[in-house]
C-alpha cells in the first residue's frame, strides 16, 4: 500500500479501490458512476455485474471516497454513464489485466488482486470479533443453505460498514517497515 499511495494512474486507484472494498476485479473494472451514492456512502453494484446474481451494496469508507474523488478529478463532472476507472479508450473501462500489470510494474509479481480479497478475509477472521456472517457478507458470498437464504433478506450494511472502516483503519495504519510480504512457498 505504501507503494501504491505513490502511484497516480487509474490502475492505481481501482486497485486501491479493490483493496478498500475487497471487491471482485471485474466489479471494480465495470464500476460506473451512477451506481456510486456519496451522501448515502455506498457503491450499488447491479445484480447483472455480481457473480451471486444478486444487487450488492458496498459500503464506502472515507478512504474509498477519496479514491473516488482522484479519479474523477481529471474529468470534472463525469456522466452517470462513464465507468469510475476509464481505460485509454473514452467509454471503455480499464482492462481486465491493468492491476496484475500494474503489479508487475511494480516488481510485485508474488501478489495478485484477488490476493488482497484473501487477505481481507483472513484478516476479519484473525484480528478481528465480527461475525463470519458479516465478513462473507462484505465479499458478496452466499452463505448458508437455501432455507437460511430464504430467511435471511438484509444485508447486514452497518454492520458491514464497521467492518469496512475497521479494514480501511487497518490499511491506513500500515507503514512501509511493517510490512511482511506474502511469498508463495517454492
């Protein structure tokens, strides 16, 4: 992250942005401004774009909402329709591989983006006391059998926006000298 910070290009702020979030890549890639909320600070990812067919309200952090505001920054008031991370291309959005390249470029070529999903999830589960419920809940999974589905229609969004900002204190609070990396044993 630290390194990241250092970084201005779109790549750049929609994998800060994946981190924040601990959203899908291609979530993040299709994100379009119309389905951002400031006031209410939520991202509303349409049931079309999620892999559980199923609406799925994020909650923004005010760490995701700055990301937000230095991708809109070179456009100035941007369509509803314009996706949040535009590629080279005008009304395209940034490739599939921008992150992993952005990664590579980085000499980073022992993480991937769905890595730091992982990660979130291994971290509510260790160092924190939310409920696996809300942790899955935060990563879009469905959860439990089809009775429990069907008796289970909230989606637990403040107690998912404590967590999000427990994750988001956690991101900031980390420095370069306390950084461990990751390695996948040879």
């Amino acid at each position: 992250m630290a390194d990241l910070r250092q970084r201005d290009g779109m790549a750049a702020l929609a994998l800060s942005f994946a981190i924040f979030t601990a959203a899908r890549t291609s979530e993040v890639l299709g994100a379009r401004w119309d389905e951002i909320d400031r006031a209410g600070k939520v991202w509303i990812v349409p049931a079309a774009r999620m892999k559980s067919e199923r609406v799925h309200r994020v909650p923004l952090t005010d760490s995701a909402l700055a990301i937000l505001d230095r991708a809109e920054q070179p456009r100035r008031e941007p369509r509803p329709d314009w996706f949040v991370f535009e590629g080279y291309r005008r009304g395209r959005p940034l490739s599939i591989m921008s992150m992993t390249m952005l990664l590579r470029r980085m000499g980073r070529d022992n993480i991937t983006v769905h890595g730091f999903r992982s990660s979130f999830r291994d971290w509510a589960g260790d160092e924190t006391h939310f409920p696996r419920e809300v942790a899955e809940a935060a990563l879009a999974h469905v959860i439990g059998d089809e009775a429990e589905q069907a008796y289970r229609r909230g989606d637990a969004l403040a107690k998912r926006r404590a967590l999000m900002q427990a994750w988001a204190d956690y991101i900031e609070s980390r420095t370069a000298e306390n950084i461990v990396p990751l390695t996948r044993p040879a």
